[in-house]
C-alpha cells in the first residue's frame, strides 16, 4: 500500500528560492575575488539586501514559486531563467545609477551571479523531480512495481507529449522506454533519453526481445502502408497495438490508460484519401434539386453527407425504413441547419407514391442507392429481389425520363459479374435495364435525354450487414468467429470512399457507362478474423476460435469486378475505370424484364430464377435449390 507524498507549500518554496538566490550572490563574489576573504564583507550585507528586494518582487510578479515542483517542466525553467535575466538587469542599473564609485554590482559579477542562480534553482527543482518520480517507482517496502514497457509511434510533439503523460501518470502501470518513427533521419537518436528506432522488421523484433508489450500510436495520420507493415510485425512479435483518442477527447483534459483504445480494422484497411475534383463537382451539383433513394441506408446516408457539401437548392431524402429515416433526419438538421433536406417516406415500387416526389420536387439529378442487397436472404426470395432491384430501377428510370431527369445514377455491385446468386442477377438485370433504355433513348433523341450511370463496387467497411461489424459483436461474445470458407476473398473499401467515387463517376459519366472502382488488393475473410482476434489483444484458435460454417447459397469464393467478358478503359482519375460490356437490344430486354417482373409478382420461384438466366446467360447460381436453372431443364 502506497502513500501520497504532500506538496510543499508555496511559501515554503518561496523562502527556499530567496535563500538560494542569496547563496549563490555570495558564491558569486567569492569566484570574483578569487576566494579572497579580506574584501568579502565589503558591500556584502547591501548587495544581499537589493538581491532579496529584487527578487522578491520578481518572483510574486511572476509567480515563479507557484508550480508544483516535483512536476517542473519546461516552462517552468524558462519562466525562472527569466527572472533571473531581468534580475541581472536590474542590478546593472542599481549600480549605475545608485551606487556612484562603488561598484559592487560589476558586469563580471551578474554575469557569474546570473549563470549560478538559474543553474541552481533549476537543478534543485530537476533534482526534486527525478526523487519523486524514483519514488513513485517503488512501492513501500522499496520492492520496484513491474511496469508494462511501451513503446510510441510518433516522435513530433504528439508523440512526446503522450510519453511525458504516460511517465508522470501517479499510478500508471506503463512506462515509456522507445519511440518508432519512420524516418531513418532520427534512427539511433534520442529524445529525452529514450531511444529512437525505426519502423522495420528487425527494429520491432529487438523491441519485442526487450520486453516491450504495448505499441501506442500517438498520430493517427500515418501512411496507411507503413501502418499495415507496422501493425502486422508488431502482431507477429506479440506487441499489442492501440491508439489514444483525440486529446479533445481526453477526460478532464488528462489521458488515462483506461482511455486507450485498440486500433481498428478499418483503419488498417482503408486507403490514402482520394483526390478528387472538386471544382468539376460544385459546378454540376451547385443549386440543383438532387434526390437520394435508400438515403436512411449506409451508403445513401454517406452519399447524403457528401452531397450537402457542394450546397444543392434542395435534396429528397427517399427511403421506407421509417426509424433509420428519422434519425438520420436529426442529425441532418443538427449539422446542416441551413440546408433545404425534405425526408420523403416512399418505397420506390410504389408508383402513385414516387410519380407524387417527381411531381411535386422535381429532381434534376437522382443518385439511385435503394436496393435488396443481402445474399442469403435474396436467395430465399428471390421474387421479392425482382421486384425491388429490377421492377424499382425500372420504375425510377421511367419516372426520371418522364420528368426530364438530368442524370441518373445507379449504384450496382461487384457481385452482378458473372452473378452467382439472386441478388447480384438481380442487379446485373438492373445494369442492362438502364444501358439499354438510354441506349434507346438517345436513338430517339439525342439532343434531350436522361444520361443513365451505373457505378460498382465491393463490400464497404461498416456497412449494414457487413462482416467487420459481425466480427466485432461475436468477439465481444467471446467468439467463435464465423467464416464461411477458408479460402473466401474480398474487396473492401470505406463508406466515405466508396460514395466520394459515386459522385465523381456520376459527374463524370456521359450516359451508358458502367464504371467500375480500383478497389486495391483482395483480402481474404479469414486472415481479417485473425487480425481482428490480434488487435483485440486476444490469440485466435487459443483464446478465439474461427469457425469456418460453409458457403452459403449463391455464395462466391472471389468476387470480380469485371465478368470475362468485358475489359475496361481508364478516366481521368487513376481509381475509376469504364467497363465495356455487352450492349443489348432495348426491345428484347423490355419484354424479358416485363415478363420477369410478372413472375416475381405472383412469387413463382423457380419460374423467376429461370427468367433470370434467360436475361443473364452468364447467370450460374450456387445453390442447389436452383440446379435446375444453371442445366436449363
């Protein structure tokens, strides 16, 4: 059991220092006179008196034995050399102008009495401090507490000012002993004593030898490379990896190491911020009427987000999920006080109900994010994924030309490539709805038309139903985390990143693309649930089991962006390219689609799927309930 060690109390502090000052005037004069005791006393008893007088009134002005000793920093020192300065000047001109032939206060005497003081009464504050943190150190009884060795990423101001915390915490359990920064300038240097080392492999393998067992990373803005390299070495080493909040979020103003968060997947998994341009969007968006369909949906809402930054005159928020619509409504209007939202409550298959939006707000351009996306549930309803993704696209797109829509922007996905279930057929139908109808369009009239855009992507990093959010809740279960198959791969990329392509493809697209998104290197599910497992601090399969559960029905192992079919050609932005798909006949499409809606409408299961193949040849579906489809019999 510890005690606390009581503060000294100011005035305390403040003789202390009035007695150091004088002791050091009397060492002054003694370096002087070179030790010569006769002409000691000659003066002495004045000097002291202006040495106390000054003084005194130096330190109440500045308040200079106010701070707690024991937690002098650098501020404090330069507050007392200060004093000391303009001390040493105030003696000069007592001697000048008071004292005549007796110069007691010489230039050569300030000079030492300056240089001695400041050393001095810094050294005993230093002195106090480097006692009381050696006490801290040990517990009664003189036994050394074991601390947790850290390390910090960050060697700017950041990052020194998390050491200082973490070292001076009274009952912290950590203790500061390297800094990594990734710059080879500072390798093998020292700040405030402590070793600098660099980023790499062997760098974190030395540390990880010494004991080190926590890395905390005090930047969050860090090459999103040299994090992941990082992060995987310090894991594979069995450092443990997590972050401070924003000093704004720091309790009290103080960190505590309860505070310290593990770092997220997500983090380790976005990329470097995407350029784009920005100019080329205000100027299309700026004062138009946009309508946002599935805006209450994870995408919609981000999509939301970003739109209110290039001010349209008004923006028709379109979902049917009242609760999320509500919310996300609050929100708005606590951020955006003065911007014209108007939340409309409509499922886009109702079609009084949507002919009444387009009547009454008339959109100039409509970004099209509602849909059915979920993979098993579509399977098993697959009527029910005609009649949302293809009868609803359909409907939107008759409307937005009806109602001369500038632009239309469908948001697609990565599984209508070479679909292998419902929900990705589904969207493929969708995809060659709009090609086709603009197609048509634009033989009819060229001049006046809806230009139709469809954008596609992968998985998005927290997005409803997505596998991050799923791991997080089983591992705070305890586990097991379920994967479907050893071998299953994905695409990620982040919400914001995602909806920012959206946008600029949408901007950019002249009718009839498909662009599809650069979405950086596949990563498989089941290395993502031992990273998770790791940076929770936890070992998979020893304190985490992965469970693999099986590919569920229309289920792929690796997702395409592009079918066999198609190649691509590159924009003007390095992330988003246009596929070159096969074009169809608008007339052929319009009566298949009609025929197929016709079927899901009266809920003919296999009946739907079979029409499905018929519109999507490359339509091969994974699950035995539809092994029929994929023979044609």
């Amino acid at each position: 059991m510890s005690y606390k060690l009581k503060i000294l109390p100011r005035w305390l502090v403040f003789l202390l220092d009035l007695f150091l000052v004088c002791f050091c005037l009397f060492l002054s004069r003694m370096l002087k006179l070179n030790f010569n005791w006769e002409h000691m006393n000659d003066g002495l008893r004045f000097m002291m008196l202006v040495v106390l007088g000054v003084n005194a009134v130096l330190f109440y002005a500045f308040k200079s034995y106010a701070g707690i000793v024991r937690y002098t920093n650098l501020e404090d020192t330069s507050r007392l050399v200060m004093v000391n300065a303009i001390a040493a000047f105030f003696y000069l001109v007592v001697n000048i102008f008071f004292l005549g032939s007796r110069n007691y206060f010489t230039l050569q005497i300030v000079s030492i009495n300056f240089f001695i003081t400041s050393f001095v009464i810094i050294s005993y504050r230093l002195t106090v401090r480097y006692v009381f943190n050696f006490y801290k150190s040990l517990s009664v009884g003189g036994i050394k507490v074991q601390k947790k060795k850290v390390v910090v990423y960050d060697t700017s101001a950041d990052g020194l000012h998390i050491k200082k915390v973490m070292n001076s915490l009274p009952d912290g359990d950590m203790q500061v002993v390297a800094f990594l920064d990734n710059s080879f300038s500072t390798n093998g240097k020292l700040l405030e004593g402590i070793p600098i080392y660099s980023t790499t492999e062997n760098s974190i393998a030395k540390l990880a030898a010494e004991g080190v067992e926590i890395l905390i990373l005090a930047s969050k803005h860090i090459e999103k490379t040299t994090l992941n390299d990082m992060v995987d070495s310090c894991l594979a080493h069995g450092i443990k990896v997590q972050q401070v909040p924003a000093m704004r979020d720091w309790l009290n103003g103080k960190l505590d190491t309860q505070q310290l968060q593990n770092i997220n997947i997500e983090d380790l998994l976005e990329r470097e911020v995407i350029k784009i341009h920005n100019e080329a969007i205000y100027s299309e968006l700026k004062g138009k009427k946009i309508l946002v369909t599935g805006a209450a949906g994870s995408i919609g809402s981000e999509m939301v987000r970003q739109l209110l930054a290039y001010r349209p005159s008004l923006l028709i928020l379109c979902d049917k999920a009242e609760t999320p619509m509500h919310e996300f409504l609050l929100e708005l209007q606590e951020k955006h006080k003065n911007a014209n939202i108007k939340a409309y409550l409509a499922d886009i298959c109702d079609k009084p109900r949507m002919e009444q939006l387009f009547e009454v707000f008339n959109p100039e351009i409509v970004f099209h994010a509602a849909a059915y996306k979920h993979v098993p549930l579509m399977e098993d309803n697959p009527s029910i994924a005609i009649i949302n993704n293809v009868a609803g696209t359909r409907q939107l797109a008759e409307l937005a030309v009806a109602n001369n829509v500038e632009k239309f922007v469908m948001v697609s996905t990565d599984k209508a490539v070479n679909p292998t279930n419902v929900m990705g057929a589904s969207k493929r139908i969708a995809e060659i709805f709009t090609q086709s109808y603009f197609k048509h369009l634009q033989e009819a009239d060229p001049e006046h038309v809806t230009k139709f855009v469809t954008t596609r992507f992968g998985n998005v990093l927290g997005s409803n139903g997505s596998v991050i959010p799923r791991f997080k809740k089983q591992l705070q279960k305890g586990g097991p985390l379920t994967v479907t198959h050893p071998e299953i791969t994905r695409y990620f990329m982040t919400i914001p990143e995602a909806c920012l392509l959206v946008i600029e493809a949408g901007v950019m697209g002249q009718g009839g693309e498909i662009f599809v998104f650069d979405m950086g290197k596949p990563v498989k599910i089941a290395d993502l649930a031992r990273k998770v497992i790791k940076l929770s601090g936890k070992e998979p399969d020893r304190d985490i089991r992965i469970e693999y559960t099986g590919l569920r029905p229309g289920e792929k192992l690796y997702e395409e962006l592009l079918s066999t079919a198609e190649n691509s050609r590159p924009t003007y932005h390095e992330k988003i390219m246009i596929a070159d798909v096969r074009e169809y006949d608008f007339a052929t499409v319009e009566k298949k689609i009609t025929k197929l809606i016709a079927s899901a409408r009266q809920h003919y299961t296999l009946e739907t799927v079979f029409l499905m193949k018929d519109l999507v040849p490359e339509f091969v579906s994974s699950n035995k309930a539809y092994e029929k489809v994929n023979t044609g019999k």
